[in-house]
C-alpha cells in the first residue's frame, strides 16, 4: 500500500483535483511546488517548497516518497529517472510529446511509471482500444470557460502551429454534429488513430483554428494570444472526447471540467500502481480500457456508445 504521494504541481487545476481524492486514500499527501502559500492552500495536504530547478530540493521532495504525481511540465525526465532509480512509483499527466518521449526510454524492475494520465493522451487512447485500436477518428471538445494554467496554454499555442485538415464528427448530448481539425495530441503509439479538436462554441473553433493559429506560429503573435488566452475566458466548461471506428461503432466519455477528470484519473491510477507491472507504460498498456472509464464515470461523467455497455465492465 502506498503511505505517501508527493505531486509536484499539486496547487495546479489538476493537482488540487488529484490532492483532494488521495487525502481520502492514503496517510500522507504532499503538494509541492515554488509557491507554497498556494501549497498551503491545498486542503488535506502536506505543503513543501520545492523548486524542480534546483536538484538537491528534488532529491529531499522525494525522499520517503512512494509514489509521484507529476502535474508540471518541468524537468519531467529528471524526476522520473529519479523516481525509478529509486524505486518510486511515477504517473504524469503531460501531453508533451518530447517529455512523454524522454520517459519513455526510461526502465525499471522496481517501480512503475504510469504516462497519457490525462484527456488526450490518456482517455482518448482508452477510446480508441475499445473501438478497436485501427483506423479510428477521435474527436476532443473542450469548454472554452476552463481556467488553464499558463504552461498548458503554451503547450497548446505551439501545438496549434500542427493544425491540419477538418472532418465531421458526432459528440453527445447538445454538441450535436461538428467540425474537428487535426490536432497533434500524442498517441502514445496508438497506430492508425486521427485526432481532432473543436471548442464548445462553433465561432471560437473558427477563430481558435485560423486567426489565432496563424498568429501563433510568430513570436511577437505568439505573446500576444497567450496572454489573451490566459486572461479571457468565455463559454462553458463542459467537455467531450468521442471514438470512431471504421464500422460506425462509436464511445463517448464527457461531462464538466477536463482538469477534474484528469485529477481524477490520476488518482485512480495511483491507487492501482501496486498492483501494476514494474517499468514503464501508457496508460492503456496497463488499465482495462472499459473497466477504468466505468469507474471514472462514477465520479459524474458520461460514458455511452454503440458499443453495448458490456465492453464497459
């Protein structure tokens, strides 16, 4: 059983989401990061300052540490290596394809890192498997009315630069028939899968798509639209990642706030990890796709498809 979960980042829109399930779970969770009065502010938690920058603070994050939830995208390599060299168990919540990269060459015998904890990567692999893993279309929507951190901002600027041709796709509830653009989420290996992006409104996709995306690819543009991103915040906070397969066969996993579904999906895992392989894997390499969103749906979101609810168990 695991005593004591650190989560760098923990103050994060994920990290408190996370932080507040594994209070419940385990003796000791602590919430790390440079700002600790934020840490403080984590309810349930142990707060440390830690600044991933200076190794030495790392090293004492970690010491009598279990297991790491890593819900930054800063040193991600370092810590990790760290982490498995030691024999900590290791979950990331990062959709940069460079740090899931990194990671991924790592290995050990004694712990297990768990990577893709998230929407996309993450769910939108778990998707995909159930329609079959080959040539399947998934679509991600998100609400344009969440409140991101800056660093997840940034990521998906530089990634809007990758923005491809559109299709068609079919979302639950009132989302209805939309158009998705090919977006670079990472697949984590999941051969044959397209991913698309669309938001809630059909205007900020427009906008989010063409105008802002152009802008992004300079410097000075880049700056511009990051700090209207982080500032403005207009729409919903509703999400929804939908799976296609060729045969027509289709699963939805949705509901409200993408960073409580992630938080929550890290914690699930973590609470698995004893019981996991040791070395290093995505996330649907080691969770039954169906089995993990039934029970990330009971915390209040929506899983449906074509697919017959027994694929879900």
């Amino acid at each position: 059983m695991l005593k004591r979960v650190v989560i760098f980042g923990g103050y994060g829109a994920v990290g408190r989401e996370a932080a507040k399930v594994l209070a419940v779970w385990f003796p000791e969770i602590v919430v790390a990061g440079r700002d600790l009065a934020k840490a403080r502010a984590v309810p349930g938690a142990v707060p440390m300052r830690v600044d991933l920058r200076d190794d030495g603070g790392m090293w004492r994050a970690l010491d009598g540490a279990d297991a790491v939830l890593m819900c930054v995208d800063e040193g991600n390599a370092l810590v990790a290596e760290a982490c498995l060299e030691r024999g900590v168990h290791y979950v990331d919540v990062s959709a940069s394809e460079d740090v899931l990269a990194r990671v991924g060459r790592l290995g050990s015998a004694d712990a297990t890192a768990v990577l893709g904890v998230g929407l996309a990567p993450g769910v939108t692999n778990l998707l995909a498997r159930l329609c079959g893993g080959a040539e399947v279309d998934v679509g991600v929507l998100l609400g344009t009315g969440e409140r991101h951190g800056r660093a997840a901002v940034e990521w998906t600027l530089d990634a809007l630069r990758e923005v491809g041709p559109s299709w068609r796709m079919r979302f639950p509830g009132p989302f209805g028939r939309r158009t998705v653009h090919r977006f670079p989420f990472p697949s984590l290996g999941a051969a044959g899968v397209r991913t698309g992006l669309c938001l809630d409104s059909r205007v900020l996709t427009a906008l989010f798509t063409g105008p802002v995306a152009r802008l992004a690819r300079t410097r000075k543009g880049r700056a511009a639209a990051l700090g209207v991103l982080t500032r403005v915040h207009a729409g919903g906070d509703r999400f929804a990642v939908v799976a296609t397969a060729p045969d027509g066969r289709t699963v939805s996993f949705g509901g409200r706030s993408q960073s409580r579904a992630t938080g929550l999906a890290a914690a699930l895992v973590l609470r698995s990890l004893p019981d996991m392989p040791a070395g290093v894997h995505a996330l649907d390499r080691v969770v039954e796709p169906g089995a993990f969103l039934r029970e990330l749906s009971t915390y209040g979101f929506d899983l449906d498809g074509t697919l017959g609810w027994r694929d879900f168990s």
